[in-house]
C-alpha cells in the first residue's frame, strides 16, 4: 500500500483538501504533517472552486459530511477540475448505505474519521498509484448481506465468494486459512485469483471494486 519509486524512495503525493470547516482544514493540515511524503498543496471550501485545477494535486480528500451539493455533483466537479486526479471520501458515517453511495459515485477511496494519522497516509499513498480503498469494517457489512450475485457476474467459485467475504472484514491470509481450514499458500492462491478476474491490484479494492458495481446491497 506505499507508493516508491524504483529505487525504494517514498514519492510525495500532493493532496488537495475539499472541506468547508476551517478547524477540520487545520487538524488535517497537523495530521498529515507527520508524513512528510505528504504535501496538502491546497484547501477549498467547495469541489467547484476555480483554484482546483490549478492545485494539480494527486489526490483530492473531500469531506462528504457536510457538502451544499449532493455528493454525486461533487465528486463531477473533482472530475471536471482535475481529471487525472483521485478522489478519496473522508466522512464519519458507519452505515454501509452511505458507503455503497460514495463509491457508486466513483470515489476511488472512503475513509472514515477515526483511521489513524499513520492509516491515513498510507490509504492516500495507496490511492495515489491506482488502488482503491473502503474501510474493511463497512465493507464487510456489505459483502454480509449479499454477495451470491458475484459468482454469476464474475465468474468466482464458491471458495472465492467465501474469501471475498473475508477479504473484505480485514482478515490476514493467515486468519482467512485458519477461519476456512486452507493452508495459508491455497488462500493467497485464492487471492491472487480473485485480484485476477475482478481486475484490481489490491485487497481494499475487492470490496470497492463489489460496492460499485452494484454486487451487494
């Protein structure tokens, strides 16, 4: 989940800050400080600020709290300032239908507000290079309802929809060998499978990858 260059060096990603309360915006500011591969280049009240595009960031982290727009016209006006950017949620709902809605609308991550300052960066770092994030804990709520549909669509044997499960509620490779009796080599098989036919390159972005293509409830 650490974006380095070829030679190991930690690369810098540059965040633009999408949040409306100016204490927010400051204990951001500290939070992220403590990474120095992080830079917040800038910070705007609105998605629709004509400063965005000029702040070329990397990332873009939006609160999705307390937005004037509904999220789907935010996340377009990221989209239409900075196309080559990410977008990650930050928002502090649990509920998994507030999840499914944020990554249905094409946020690239959805971080809720007690991840760790060290959790944080390494999620911006993640989706900074392509992968997608969803907090395990929502996600595996999710993926508990429902997730039959996956086999039909994707093609993931029984064995698999099982892991996903698992995957998604933040277990080891190790945890998941011990939960279904597999050796710890049969799972990360498994894994690697699964990565395959649903075409990400990370373990967070099984369960995106499931929420918004409409694979649970």
């Amino acid at each position: 989940m650490i974006s380095r260059s070829p030679l190991g060096v930690r690369k810098t990603v540059r965040v633009a800050l999408i949040e409306r309360a100016q204490l927010i915006v400051n204990a951001l500011r500290h939070v992220l400080a403590i990474d120095e591969t992080i830079e917040i280049v800038a910070d705007f009240g609105e998605p629709s600020d004509p400063g965005l595009s000029d702040a070329r960031p990397d990332v873009v982290l939006i609160d999705v709290d307390d937005l004037s727009v509904p999220i789907e016209e935010a996340f377009a006006a990221c989209e239409r300032a900075v196309p080559k950017s990410r977008i990650a949620a930050l928002s502090a709902q649990m509920r998994p239908r507030v999840m499914q809605r944020v990554l249905a609308a094409n946020a690239d991550a959805y971080i809720t507000k007690d991840t760790s300052p060290a959790m944080l960066a390494e999620i911006l770092h993640a989706v900074s290079v392509g992968d997608s994030y969803a907090d395990p804990r929502i996600a595996g709520q999710l993926l508990r309802r429902r997730v039959t549909r996956s086999q039909d669509v994707y093609d993931l044997s029984g064995r698999e929809t099982e892991i996903v499960r698992l995957i998604a509620e933040g277990l080891s490779n190790r945890d998941i060998g011990t939960r279904l009796a597999l050796s710890e080599k049969t799972v990360k098989n498994h894994v690697s499978h699964i990565l395959a036919k649903l075409k990400v390159s990370a373990r967070s972005g099984v369960a995106v990858y499931a929420v918004r293509k409409g694979l649970v409830n």
